[in-house]
C-alpha cells in the first residue's frame, strides 16, 4: 500500500508540474466542479449509488469469495498485468493527448480527483485489507484507477480503445482479489467510483466546452486516433 501510494502521488506530482510547464495550470475549482458534477447529475449518482448498493449487498460473501477464490483466479501473469495496469493504465491514456489541450485537461482533473476521493475515503472508512497489511481496503485504488481509465479512453476514442480498457480494468480488479489484497465489496464501489468520476468529469467538460461557444458558434474536435478516428461537433444556438 505504501508503495502504490507513492508511486502514485510521485506520478501525479510530475503531472501537475508538466501541466503548470506547458501553461496548463490544474484548477482546483475545475476538480470540484468536476466531482460536483458526479455526485449530483445522471448517470453518475446513478452509478455512485448503484456501487454502493452492490458493495453493501457483496459484504456478506466477502469472507467466502476470499477462502475459496484467493490465488486461484487468475494466473501469474495475468495477475502482474492487472496489477500494472491498476496504476499505469490511466498514465498511459493521458499520454496519448496533447498536453494543455482541453483534453488533457479533463482527463489530469479526473485523475487528481479520484486520487483524492479514492484515499479520502480509504483513509475514512478505515477497513481492513484481507491479507491484515493495513487498514485501507475499501475501496480498491487500482481499480478506480483502471476504470477511470477505461471510461476516459471510452469517452475520447470510442469502443475500440474504450472496451479493452474495460476488460483490462476488470482484470485489475479480478488480481486485487487474487492476490488477497482486496474485497469483492473493495472492488465494486472501486470501479463505480472510477466510471462515475470519467463519466461527471467529461460530461462537466463538455458543458463547459457549450459555455465557451458563442450564440451560433461551433466547435469541432478531432482525436488523432488512426485506428478509430472521431470528430465531435459541439453547437449552440
């Protein structure tokens, strides 16, 4: 745990201070909006809720998912992957996008925020991990992480990129159990955490993006995408 954490905050560290280098300063209002945006507009909250309703349910068989499926999920190397992923799978995407474009934007503020949302409320709930290591179980990091990922990815590129990053964040969440880091509860309010934050951050976005345009204005954006390219036209009359 201590480990992954450093990594993380060692990562996020750089990404701010890439961003304030190409005059893409991180706003602390655009992260809160951005949760504000999550908590209280569809399908968000929806999602939020749904997570919670899941992890609730999924406590009871927490205990017996661990005894009977801990180590015997996945193999090896499929293990390490979802592992890696878990905390590389979000660098990875945002590296694909120009940094100080609107974009890149997005997609740093959704990171920094589910950073702090994730370790806020394991840091609160105090719950601890099934291998006894520490108290910061609940919910998974590298599953929100992954499926913050996996939804950014969606949301910029489309299925093509988006659905293999889904199934690789599930893996992540499939090896956090494996390797008996995690609750099957950890793991689900985990990746409903990481879907709701990408999906209020880029719904946030885009309305800001309606905002900027003038009355009858258009603005059009291209993602540099070979395999899927899309254009986005966003309009206000």
């Amino acid at each position: 745990m201590k480990k992954s954490l450093f990594i993380y905050l060692l990562l996020l560290f750089e990404l701010i201070a890439s961003s304030d280098l190409y005059g893409q300063a991180i706003s602390i209002n655009q992260i809160k909006s951005g949760i504000s945006y999550s908590i209280n507009n569809n399908p968000s909250n929806l999602i939020l809720i749904g997570g919670l309703l899941g992890s609730g349910i999924s406590t009871k068989y927490d205990d017996k998912i661990q005894e009977v499926y801990q180590g015997k999920i996945l193999g090896k190397s499929a293990a390490k992957l979802g592992d890696y992923w878990g905390i590389a799978g979000q660098f990875i995407i945002l590296s694909r996008l120009k940094l100080g474009s609107d974009d890149f934007n997005y997609a740093t503020s959704a990171i920094i925020a589910n950073g702090l949302c994730t370790y806020g409320i394991k840091f609160i709930t105090g719950r601890m991990r099934p291998d006894g290591a520490n108290r910061r179980s609940f919910p998974s990091g590298h599953t929100s992480s992954s499926f913050l990922a996996a939804t950014i990815a969606d949301d910029l590129y489309g299925s093509k990129i988006g659905v293999p990053a889904y199934l690789l964040a599930g893996l992540t969440g499939l090896s956090r159990i494996h390797d008996n880091k995690h609750y099957l509860s950890d793991v689900i309010f985990g990746a409903s955490l990481g879907i709701a934050l990408g999906k209020g951050f880029g719904n946030d976005a885009k309305k800001k993006t309606l905002q900027k345009i003038d009355d009858g204005g258009i603005k059009i954006r291209i993602n540099n995408l070979k395999e899927n390219p899309r254009i986005h036209f966003y309009w206000s009359f």
